[in-house]
C-alpha cells in the first residue's frame, strides 16, 4: 500500500469519527430536501420546462452554504486544535498531507452530494409527478451532473482557501459574505457583474440552469460547461495556493 493511500485512508478514518462530519452532512441532507419539498409544493406547471429543474436545484443551491462549512471546518479544526503537528508528525511529507486531506474532503462531499441529490430528485417525483424534470432528456442530466461537480469541486475549493487562512473562523467570515452573499446580490448589478459573474460560487447558478445565457436579470456570459471549466480553473489554483502554504508554513 502506497504512503499516500495510506494517508487518505487515516484522513477518512478522522471524518468519520468526529461527531460533526455526521451531523454536518445530515444538516446539508436536511436543508436540500426540506427546500426542495417546500418548492415543490409551491411548484405550478406551464412555464418553460426548465423550470421544472427549480424544485430540485433551489435546495441544492442553497444547502452548499453546508458544505462548505463542513469543508472548511474539516481543515481549520486541525490547526485551532493544535492536532496538525500530530498530523504532520504521522505524514511528515507535507504534499502528501494535503493531497489526502483534499482528496479525503472531495470524497466525502462527492458522495455526500450524490446521494442527496438523487433523494431530492425522488422527493420532488413524488410530490409533482411528471412534471417534475424528466431523466430522459439531457438538460436534467446537464443540471444533475453539473450540479454534483459543482457542489464537491466548490467543497475542495473552500476547503484549500482555509488551508491557506489557517482558521476556520477566519476563511468562513470571508468565503460566506463575499461568496455567498453579497455576491449573490451584487453580482446582479450591470456596474459590476462582468467581474463578479465568474466568482466560484456564480457559476453554480449556470451549472444548475437557475439562469441561462441572455436572461437579463440573472443571465451570465458563459453556459454550464464554460461554468465548470472556470470552477475547475478557481479550485486548481487554491490547490496550488494551499499546498505551497502547507510547504513554506511551520504547522
């Protein structure tokens, strides 16, 4: 067994026994499929068919705020604690060390994510029926596949920023209002959506269809897959960002 599958397999061993993994992730399960069944009661049909996708994605959306948390907790925890030394002291290679503790959180949240988007687009079958989005045409299995990638590449993205910060009460206290909320609302503005329509957590909306390219109000310059290369683009560098932090930075 190689050094590094064993240090991503005693990265999962600490996720699994830490209380607030379970209760973080059930927290994440709980939002996406209680927004999801209150939207789809509200649903009504005869709007264009994307619309259909709203029930599904809306919970989704609004439950990455979770992930995130849990992913940044995943990594700041160790360094409040003071637990990183003994980390270090267990994988001295520090690369190593980042890859699986990244490796480990993309994991979980991937399959996290899977299964509760799969539970949340039962849930809103069984409340609208055929209305809800069929899985026989391609732009639900665009939203569903996007909306994965998105949730667990924005999860490696946040959890390397915090690798960064080295807190979890500091990465939160940016990643949350500058990402997530005030970008969600700014980011509507024609002064200063060109820059802001490619932060990380914008391009969720368009990976998930909540907008589509032209719509002006919510519409941004780029479709799903331009959406995802640019997420990939945001989470490669905070890889490289975290791992030169975790090589230069005493613990």
């Amino acid at each position: 067994m190689s050094g590094f599958v064993r240090a991503a397999g005693a990265e999962w061993v600490k996720l699994r026994s830490v209380r607030s993994t379970v209760v973080t992730l059930s927290l994440f399960a709980f939002v996406a499929l209680g927004l999801g069944w209150v939207v789809a009661n509200g649903f009504s049909e005869g709007g264009p068919a994307a619309d259909a996708l709203l029930p599904i994605m809306f919970g989704l959306l609004t439950a990455q705020l979770v992930l995130v948390t849990f992913a940044v907790a995943t990594v700041g925890s160790e360094f409040s604690t003071g637990t990183i030394r003994a980390s270090l002291a267990a994988v001295p290679s520090r690369g190593r060390f980042f890859a699986a503790k990244m490796t480990a959180v993309g994991l979980t949240v991937a399959a996290a994510a899977l299964v509760v988007e799969v539970a949340v687009y039962g849930l809103v079958r069984v409340v609208i029926g055929d209305a809800a989005a069929p899985l026989t045409e391609w732009w639900t299995i665009e939203a569903l596949l996007g909306g994965w990638i998105h949730l667990t590449l924005l999860s490696v993205f946040t959890a390397s920023i915090a690798m960064m910060l080295r807190s979890t009460v500091v990465t939160l206290s940016i990643l949350l209002p500058v990402l997530f909320l005030s970008s969600q609302g700014l980011g509507n503005l024609d002064a200063i959506r060109p820059v802001v329509q490619y932060f990380p957590d914008q391009v969720g909306m368009v990976i998930m269809h909540m907008t589509v390219p032209g719509d002006p109000r919510f519409g941004r310059d780029y479709g799903p897959w331009e959406g995802i290369a640019i997420l990939v683009l945001w989470t490669a560098a905070a890889l490289v960002g975290g791992w030169l932090s975790m090589r230069r930075r005493d613990a």
